[in-house]
C-alpha cells in the first residue's frame, strides 16, 4: 500500500537534500511548497508568502491523495514546524486511510548555520533555485516557532552530516 513520507525539519536543515536522496529508494514522487510558490510568484513575496504557502500545503495535501490512490508513495518537503500542524496532517491523511511515515530531520547548530550561508550564497549568485534567502529574521522566526518533534513522534530520526 502506498503511504505519505512527511519530512518534518528547520529551514536549511537538509530536508530536500534528504527527500532527493530517499525519493527512487520509496519510489515516491517529491511535493515541495517552495518549488510550487516559486514557479508561480518568484521568492519576492513578502508578506504574502504565509499565505500562498498555506494554499499551495492544501493544494499539495490533495494531490497527494490523488497519487496515493494511484499507488505511487509521495513525500512532502515541507518543515511541518509545530506539534499542532504534525497532528493535523496526520489526522487528515489517516481519514482517508493513507499511510504515513515521519521523518524528522535532525541538525546540529553549527552545521545548520553552515547550511544557511551556503544556501544565502548561492541565492545571491542567483543559483538558489527556490531557495530563498536566510535573513536574522527569518532565522529568529525559525527558532521562535520550530517545535522539535518527540522521539514517539518520528518513524524515522535523520541526522544530518555533511559528506
């Protein structure tokens, strides 16, 4: 039976370097928020971005379903920042009998803010993709608002290192 990978992690912790490098082992198809906002209205959204994140995570919930029924594995590359939106997400994939599967990304400080200057670097050379840039912030929203998950949360703990 095909199931949802949900990949719960900070901003820059690794988890679309994660979802990429489990995605042809799960034989799963990848559904990223940032690729979807990005393709439709650039990273320059401002105040705006919550909101059409929020409608693009809906949007995206329902293909999942759509695939799912297809029989194909999906995982969502999204943070899943709070306790509250785990349990809801979960909640609405097991009413409709999906599977789901966490992942929890898991970073030590100094790495994490190695991935940060890596990511802002390669957004101001212009090769971020739908990356977009890291200010203080947005760090200090990251960490004001980032619930790490409980052990009894999580199918499967990551911890990321650099190769």
């Amino acid at each position: 039976m095909s199931k949802v990978i949900l990949i719960c992690g900070k901003i820059a912790s690794g988890k679309s370097f994660y979802a990429d490098k489990i995605k042809i082992k799960e034989k799963a198809v990848i559904l990223n928020t940032d690729e979807l906002t990005f393709a439709l209205f650039d990273n320059e959204q401002g105040d705006k971005y919550e909101h059409r994140a929020n409608r693009a995570n809906n949007y995206l919930m329902k293909k999942a379903v759509e695939l799912i029924k297809a029989e194909c594995n999906v995982i969502l590359d999204w943070g899943f920042w709070t306790k509250k939106q785990r349990n809801e997400i979960t909640e609405y994939f097991n009413s409709k009998n999906i599977n789901v599967e966490w992942h929890y990304i898991d970073i030590k400080d100094d790495l994490w803010e190695e991935n940060i200057d890596e990511r802002n670097k390669k957004v101001e050379s212009g090769k971020g993709g739908s990356d977009f840039y890291v200010d203080e912030g947005l760090k200090k929203k990251v960490l004001n608002k980032f619930e790490k998950p409980s052990k009894d949360e999580i199918d499967v703990w990551y911890c990321f290192e650099r190769k």
